[in-house]
C-alpha cells in the first residue's frame, strides 16, 4: 500500500499499523498533524488489535499535546469525560496501551489542572473507580490503571516544558494530593505477605497488593513522589517505617525461603529507602528521630543475615541492592553516627551498622572488575574520618564532651583497623594467571580501583596515624625477607599502602619510616631486588619483579619532603633510584622519584651535586637507552639541584655534562649538515632528531638553571644582600671560560642551522625550510635563559636578536607587487606565537631598568631602538600576512585569533614595560597597529576582542598621564595622546556597537572596562563624541531611544566607580537588546 496523506485509506491505514509496517510507522508523524487524527484516534482505541488500541492512544496524547489550541472550550472539557472513559475501557488491556491512555491522560490534565481541573489526582482516582464499577469490571482493573497513572504522571510533569506560571500552580495541586497519593501506595506494598495490616485500605489496593509486580510498581511510584516533598516528621517517618519495616519482611523470605521474593521489588523499596535516607533536607531537621529509627531497625540481626547469604551466594547484584540504603544513610547521618557511638541505647546499633559497611567493604569482588559492592561504601569511610576530625575539635573546650571524643576515638579507630586489613587486601593484585588472562579493559578497572582504594587508605591514616605506619612497616619488612618472585603480591599491596599515605605523613615522623628506609633495609632489602632479573621465560617472575620494583620506587618518591628531613639517608636513597634508570620498564617510575627527590631536597642535594651531573652525563652519552623525555626530565632536576649551589661550585660541577654537551651537539650537527642534498624536510627526520634532541636537553638544563624568582623580586626591589648575590652570580658565569665557551658554541651551531644547504627550499618563495621544532626548540632555549637575574647561559641582546630575526626570515618572507606589500609562508601562522612569546620575554628582560647583574646586555637607549625595530617588522609582517588569509581583515582576525591575541598581549606588555618602545616604532606601523585593533574590536569573538580590550585600556589610560621629566617617557605619553584623538572616537564607536548587541553579553566586562578607562582618562573627547555616535538614528540599537541614551551618557560619564560604569552598561545593553522583563536579564 503506498502511504500518501492526500486520499489517504484510513481502513488500509488501520490494517498496516496492526501490523505494524514500517511503512506505517513513517507516515503515522504525518498524519497525527492533521485535523481527522483526532477521530481516528477514537477509532483506534476500540479495535480488537493491541497494536491498533496502542497506536490510537499514542495519536491521542500527541495531539493534546500538540493541537490543543485547536479545540473549542466545549470540546475541551468534554475530551476529560472521554480520556476516563477510555482509562477504564482500557484497564484489564496489555500494560503498554493502558500506559499510554494514561499518557494522553497526564497530558490533559497539565493544560487544565488547576484552572480547570482542581484536585486532579484524588478525583480521577474516585472517578476511575466508579467507571470501573459501572462496567462491572473486577476491582483489580481499577488498581491497575490507578497505579499506571500514580507512577507515570510524575514523570510527566517532569520532561514537559510548562510555563513558569502555570508549573508552580500544577506542583502546588499535585503536593496537595500527596497524602492521597501516598496512602495508596503504601496500601499496595503492604500486600507483601507478613506484612503489617492496615484498616481502611483501598480494596483495589489490597487486590493488587497480592503481585509483586505491582508491588514493585508502587514502590518505583513512591520513588518518583519523594520528589514533591513529604513534608513532616510524621508523615515521612511513618513512610520510613513501613520501608523498613517491608524489608525486613523481604530478607526473611529471602533467606528462609517459601514465597518467593521479586528482585525487582526489593531493588524498588531499597530504590525508594535510597533516596529517603540521603535526604539532607530531613536529616538537617530529624537526623535524632530519623537517625535513631534507621539504627535500631537496621541493628537487628536480618540485615547481617542478608549480607552473609549475598557473601555465601555471590550474589554481588542482591548485595547491591540492600546496600545502597545503608550507605546513603550512612553517608547522610554521618555526624549522627558519630554522636552516637557511645550512646547507651545506641551504641550496639552503632556498631552493628559499622560491621555493615566493613562487610560491604570486604565483599569479593573480582579484582577490579565487578568491585561495585566493595567500591561503594568507600565514600563513608572518608566522611566518617571527616566527622570524627570535626568531632574531636568541638570537644577541646568542653571536659565532658571530650571524654565522650575519647570514647568516640578509641571505638572509630578499632574500626579502621579492621578497614584497613580490608582496604590492603582489596589493593592486592591478583594471581598471576588471571592477570596474564585479563584484557586492557579488565586491567585499567583495576587500575582504576586502586586509586580510589589510595584514597581511603589515607582516610584511615587520618584515623590511625602512628598504629598505621606501625602495622604496614612492621608487616613490609617482614615481607621483604620471605617473598617469592611466585607468591609477591601481598608486598607489594604493602608497599601500594605505604605510598599512598606518603603526602600525609609528617616530615618529623622519626620512629618507623626510619626503620623502613634504613641503610641496611635500603641496601640490603631494596637495592638487591631492584638490580635483580629474571629470564625471559619466567613470565611470572617477571610481571612480579617489576611490580615490585615499581612500588619501591614509587614509595621512595612519594616520601620526598621526608627525605628533607633525614639528609643523612639520601646518600644511600639516591643511588637506589638512579640504579634503575638503564631498566626499560623502569625508567619512567624511576625518573618520577628522582624527581621528587630533587624537587624537595634541593639544598640538601648540593654536596651529591658532582654525582649528580655525571648521572645526566652518563644519560646524556647512553642515547635512546633512557626516552628523551625522561633524559629531560633528569636534566632540569639536575641543574635544579645544581643551581641551590653557589655560583662558584655550579660551574665546577656542570663542566662534565657541559663537554658532554658540546661533543654531542657538534657531531649531531655535523650529521645534519651532511645529509643528502635534495632530500625532503619529512626524509630529514632522522638526521634532524639527534640535534633536536640534544637542543631539548639545553632547553631543560637552561629551565633548571633559573635563579630563584624570589631572589630576583627582592634584587629589583633594591635589598642589598640579593643585589649583591644576583651581581657575584652574574660575574661568575660571565668570567668562567667554560661557560663563555659553551654559549659560543651554542649561538654558533644554532646559527649554523639557518645556513645549512640541507634544507629544502619553497617554490613559490625561495625561502629555506627549517624544520619547525628545531625554531621552536631554539626560542624556548632563548626564553629560558634570558632572565632578569642572571643565567649560566644567558647570550648577549644582540647575539639574541640575530638568532631570532634569522629564525624569522625562515618563517616569513615580504613580497612587493602591484597590489601592495604581501607576506608569504605557509607556515609562518603556526610559528608566529612562538615567536611572539619570546620577543615579549625579551622586552620584559632587556627593555627595563638596567641592573648591576645583567651583564648581558646592552644600554637601554640602544636596546629601545633595536626592539623598535624587531616588533616594526613583526607588526606589519603580521598584519600583512593576516591581510592575505580572508577577503576582510576582520574575516582574517576572526580565523587567527591567536595570533591576535599574541599580538596585543606582547603590545600590552611594551606598554606596561617600556611604553617608550613606541617612539622607536615606524609610523605606518603604529597605523597599522591601530587598524588591528580597530578590527579585532568588531569581532564578537573572546580570543580576539580580551587582549584587544586590555591594550587599548592600558593605552588609553597612559596617554593621559601627566608631563614628566623623563623626556623619553614624555614622548611616549604625546604619541598615545596622538593616537587616541585620530582613533579614540572609532574606537568608542566600535565599542557601543558592541554594547549595543553586536557581541555576547559574556564580553560586556571587557567592554565596560574599556569604556570606563575612556570617560575617566580622556573625559571631555568621550563625552562629546558620545553626543556625536548616539545622535545617529537607530545606534547602536533600534530598541533604544533619545530619553534612554542621554540617560546612559549622563550616568556613564558621571561616575567615577567602575562597579557602577559596569552597572550602567549592563543596564543599557539589555535595553538595547530588548531584554527587559524577560527571563535573560
């Protein structure tokens, strides 16, 4: 049948939805839009076929939810009468037609309920049931559609859209039908068998109540009430209770057998007992009446019973279910259970529910893969640390209360014993052959897992402190000495525990971690089993030595502020680290320590620091023995240690890996200068990468070199000591021959990169392809060592302008033509933040106030004029080369926007350096400086107009400084004053364009910002260009009229506080926008 809506055969359309076809099924959308779907629903609904009966009532629900407007009043309140009707016609139907009348009833009753409708739920009730009788259908009919539609119209009310008026009016009626709604339900799910009896029930109730279907049913129906509040202690208590109370009856069957227990009912009253007891509203109000009922019902013997069968059967889902509720409520009363432990009619309870969650917390899992039973109390463990924590500081100042803490403690801390014998064994890997077995999946859960174990672990060291490290130190030792290389698991879940805990134990903790890092445990326990090794064959062997390997060293890291404090055993924890570093599988771990180590023991270190740059030396010699970003890694902690030194020993020390270096980097160079001529920059790789590498390593040793950013701060603040330190330190590493020679050698070979033939050249622009990492490599190098305080390889300014325009020239290159100035490159925008980058770093470096420690530099005068060159050409290189990537310039922004925002973020930090930078720039270039930022102005876009914004704001407010005798500053002030009376009036332009509703209100702080530094800086020049741009019809909006733009002029204009200048254009944004009244404002 071919299904068209024109003509359409609505018999052969009946018979095809019966079917259904998917022919049907396509068009049915369709014609549900027109006016006869409402009769054919009807239509529908009284056919034999369940197909037919479901698709009428789904026509129906649509089309008063779509085409509601389109009845008459009449047809609308006659269509309630027919909606019942067909609830009762439909009641002894199959669940999924009955659900959808229901459906189409619940939709009704969100137009009408409560203008029309009122006391919508307890009168469609009572007239469901007098339908039903009529009909003379069995009262069970009736239970079943009531329940239908208890459950489901909650979940209506939730996922339609309704106005706010209207919702508040529908949840205010259907609150009012909760205890109705509630006394029903709870009828039903006391016909659970033992149940406690209840008068006056519903027979409908009582009927349905036999199945636990409709048991189940009714308490998912609860679940979905609770969200409209039942309020009162009585109400919701008495609704606990009975929870409670029907669980207990559930474990008996569960556990005794005889009438068989629905699953899906119990997982829908422990559903429903889940969300009551998280309740945190209620517990704020009843935790001492909710609190104390959970605990006496709970702390009788079924629960456990249950816990101990799920245990007995494996049952991980049955365990699941019961142990939701406990933990919510554990988790929600937390405090209480803490007030309570040594309470005389509590405490047995207390204890019985701990036992509880230590069983929930012991249940076997399956090594990380089905641990969702045990994972799940974890959470309380942490909470209850927290409340105990909270619990002893109250008590401080009150005797009584802290003999109760005391008692509290004592109780709490037996407990995390017991939780941590748990937690160990819960950590432990598992036998070998199921780990060989396990997939990638499997393996990272368990993974996964332990992390989250980690982090209870040292929520019981919290509890335990010193009985802590005393167990796990005791049990380590003893292990060290009787482990097999078949059997190593329980060690190393030991040590697992012992790492985990490393960020909180205290520094002066000097009873047992002494033990556990002494130098015969080190030497003799530790060192042995990591140089020890296995063959290739032994596949067990092996996953068990490295696992044990890798936690003790990742124990020894993880204790690196400890280590501070015991200098005397770094000599002997040093070299068992660095021992591993030629292990492969090791060497990231290892790394990872030697790291923590260096990072914290920094001045301790200093005596090993010859030690230590061999260490880099023989890294640096093995090659790709240790990964590159390893050997990195050891580089700056290395140098890091090595720059705690005095100037004088950092030299002697670094001069090793300093020849290393040389060596290294001329024979990788050299091994680029000769490659193949005419071989491709992707067929370069292997001849680039040694000297990449070893470029890499500079970067990082010159990272680590980095003097003290505290010693600096306080140097340029003018203190003595640090000048003097900063000066002594300069002077060594300008004088000591090693180091001259080294920054020779580097600037040359970097330069040398520039000109080697090797490099392929472009067609269209003839310029010399230098491969990209090696120029951003150099820039870093350049970052990195050109400092305010003085570096060991810090170059000289010109030295570093050189290198940097050479690195340019590869990346960019001018073409004059008949259209104009044009910047080729195709790689010139991905490079360019780089560069940026780090002529900002020098600017911040070179531009300032000349110090008695930077010898690498040159006059300010002669450093002025040589950075107004190199950021004239980088301002119109750029410009130029946005120009050519789209039609407009602000197209072009829009596409770069991080090369816009580099732009002005090195421009704003000239301003706030050296602001006389700008004298030394060429006039077309601050043109087109200020074009740049008109543009990117325009564009609603946070990358372009946040770092445009800061530099006209910063630009703004120095032109109106006033005169100084800094002549040079004084310039500077006349240029930006200049600047901002050519371009200031389409700048605020620009900016009440975008007020206006041009861009995002999110950009409306930026803009206030800028246009506060307008009126406050330049007053008279804002105010009567803001007469001249708002005088202009329909700017910057038609939604804003002459009253409300003198009234925004007159308010921005007269105040002096930047909240209320933002206030004010806030307030006329959303006028300009048209948004007041509404939702948005």
């Amino acid at each position: 049948m071919l299904m068209t809506l024109e003509g359409i055969d609505l018999q052969s359309f009946a018979q095809a939805l019966s079917v259904p076809t998917q022919e049907a099924l396509q068009a049915l959308p369709q014609f549900q839009k027109q006016q006869n779907a409402w009769q054919f629903a009807f239509d529908l609904l009284v056919s034999d076929n369940v197909n037919c009966r479901f698709f009428g009532a789904h026509t129906l629900q649509v089309k008063i939810a779509r085409d509601w407007a389109t009845l008459d009043e009449e047809r609308q309140n006659a269509l309630r009468s027919e909606l019942i009707r067909l609830v009762v016609d439909q009641s002894d139907a199959p669940l999924n037609v009955l659900s959808k009348v229901n459906q189409a009833l619940s939709t009704y009753a969100l137009h009408t309920v409560p203008d029309v409708w009122c006391n919508f739920l307890p009168s469609a009730i009572d007239e469901i049931q007098e339908r039903v009788a009529e009909a003379g259908k069995n009262v069970e009919c009736a239970g079943h559609a009531i329940i239908d539609l208890l459950e489901l119209f909650p979940e209506e009310l939730n996922r339609t859209a309704i106005a706010l008026t209207q919702h508040a009016k529908l949840i205010q009626d259907t609150k009012d039908s909760l205890p109705c709604v509630l006394d029903i339900l709870t009828s039903v799910v006391r016909g659970l068998p033992g149940s406690p009896a209840v008068a006056n029930a519903p027979e409908f109730a009582v009927r349905v109540g036999q199945s636990p279907t409709w048991r189940a049913r009714a308490w998912k129906a609860i679940l979905q009430w609770l969200q409209f509040g039942v309020s009162g202690d009585t109400l919701f208590v008495s609704l606990l209770d009975l929870g409670l109370q029907q669980l207990e009856v559930m474990a008996a069957y569960q556990l005794n057998g005889g009438i068989a227990v629905d699953d899906d009912e119990v997982g829908a009253a422990t559903a429903a007992l889940d969300d009551m007891t998280s309740n945190m509203n209620i517990a704020s109000k009843y935790a001492k009446t909710v609190g104390t009922l959970v605990l006496e019902r709970i702390g009788q013997p079924w629960i456990s019973n249950v816990f101990k069968q799920c245990i007995a059967d494996k049952n991980d889902q049955c365990a699941l279910q019961w142990g939701s509720m406990l933990v919510s409520f554990g988790e929600t009363y937390t405090e209480f259970i803490i007030q309570k432990m040594t309470d005389p009619q509590l405490s047995e309870h207390v204890n019985t529910f701990l036992q509880i969650m230590l069983a929930l917390s012991r249940f076997p899992g399956y090594h990380g893969i089905d641990e969702d039973v045990s994972d799940q109390p974890l959470n309380f463990w942490y909470l209850l640390q927290e409340a105990l924590v909270d619990f002893m500081y109250e008590s401080e100042d009150d005797p009584e209360l802290a003999q109760k803490a005391a008692g509290t403690q004592t109780i709490v801390k037996q407990v995390y014993i017991e939780l941590l014998k748990i937690l160990v064994s819960k950590c432990t890997y598992p036998p070998t052959d199921v780990w060989m077995d396990a997939d990638k999946e499997e393996k990272e859960r368990f993974i996964g897992y332990r992390r989250e174990v980690a982090d209870a672990l040292l929520n019981a060291y919290y509890v335990l402190r010193q009985d802590m490290l005393s167990m796990l130190v005791d049990e380590s030792i003893n292990s060290m000495g009787t482990f097999t290389l078949e059997s190593w698991q329980g060690l190393e879940a030991l040590l697992f525990a012992l790492k985990s805990i490393g960020e909180a134990v205290p520094e002066s903790e000097s009873t047992f971690l002494p033990r556990l890092f002494s130098a015969d445990v080190l030497t003799q326990s530790f060192m042995p089993v990591l140089q020890a090794s296995v063959g290739d064959d032994n596949r067990t062997a092996q996953w068990g030595l490295a696992s044990i390997k890798t936690s003790i060293l990742s124990l020894i890291g993880a204790y690196g502020e400890w280590w501070k404090s015991h200098p005397e055993l770094l000599p002997v924890a040093v070299p068992c680290v660095t021992s591993s570093l030629s292990q492969p599988g090791l060497v990231q771990t290892a790394v990872a320590a030697f790291r923590r180590i260096c990072d914290s023991c920094r001045e301790q270190l200093t005596e090993a620091s010859g030690s230590m740059v061999l260490l880099a030396r023989e890294v640096l010699l093995a090659g790709n023995s240790v990964p590159l970003r390893e050997q990195q890694r050891i580089f700056e902690s290395v140098a890091e240690v090595t720059a705690a030194q005095h100037p004088d020993k950092q030299v002697e020390s670094l001069v090793p890996l300093i020849s290393a270096l040389v060596e290294v980097l001329s024979k990788s160079a050299s091994l680029l200068e000769n490659a193949p001529s005419g071989t491709s920059l992707c067929d370069l790789e292997p001849y680039t990468a040694p000297f990449l590498n070893n470029l890499r390593l500079v970067d990082s040793l010159a990272r680590g070199l980095q003097f003290s950013d505290d010693v600096e701060e306080t140097a340029l603040v003018g203190d003595a000591e640090a000048t003097a330190a900063l000066t002594h330190a300069a002077q060594c590493y300008h004088n000591a021959r090693v180091l001259q020679e080294f920054r020779a050698t580097l600037l040359e070979l970097m330069n040398r990169v520039f000109v080697m033939p090797v490099w392929p050249r472009d067609a269209q622009t003839h310029m010399t392809q230098v491969d990209d990492c090696l120029v951003e490599c150099m820039l870093s190098i350049i970052n990195n060592s050109a400092r305010r305080g003085p570096h060991a390889l810090a170059f000289g300014f010109g030295d570093v302008l050189a290198l940097v325009g050479s690195a340019w020239n590869t990346t960019v290159a001018r073409s004059e033509g008949m259209a104009g100035t044009t910047v080729l490159g195709s790689r010139w925008s991905d490079q360019c933040p780089v560069f940026l980058q780090c002529i900002s770093q020098l600017v911040t470096v070179f531009s300032t106030k000349e110090n008695s420690w930077q010898l690498a530099r040159t006059n300010t005068d002669e450093a002025d004029r040589m950075l107004g060159a190199v950021l004239t050409r980088l301002i119109d290189d750029i410009y130029f080369g946005i120009s050519r990537e789209a039609d407009t310039l602000a197209t072009a922004i829009e596409q770069q926007p991080v090369i816009n925002e580099y732009v002005f973020d090195l421009c704003t930090r000239v301003l706030q350096t050296r602001p006389e930078l700008f004298t030394n720039l060429e006039q077309a270039s601050i043109a087109r400086l200020c074009d740049l930022s008109l543009q990117a102005l325009s564009i609603p876009n946070r990358l372009a107009l946040k770092p445009t914004a800061y530099f006209l704001t910063a630009l703004i407010r120095l032109s109106s400084n006033s005169s100084s005798s800094d002549t040079r500053r004084q310039a500077a002030v006349e240029l930006l004053g200049a600047l901002w009376n050519e371009y200031g009036a389409a700048w605020l332009g620009t900016t009440l364009a975008a007020i206006g509703g041009t861009h995002p209100r999110s950009l409306l702080p930026n803009l206030s910002e800028l246009l506060f530094a307008m009126t406050k800086n330049h007053l008279v020049t804002t105010r009567q260009w803001l007469g001249e741009l708002l005088s202009q019809p329909e700017f910057p909006s038609k939604h804003v009229d002459g009253t409300a733009k003198r009234m925004f002029v007159q308010n921005i204009v007269g105040t002096r506080s930047f909240a209320k200048a933002k206030g004010v254009v806030n307030e006329f944004s959303i006028k300009c926008r048209n948004l007041q009244g509404t939702a948005y404002v």
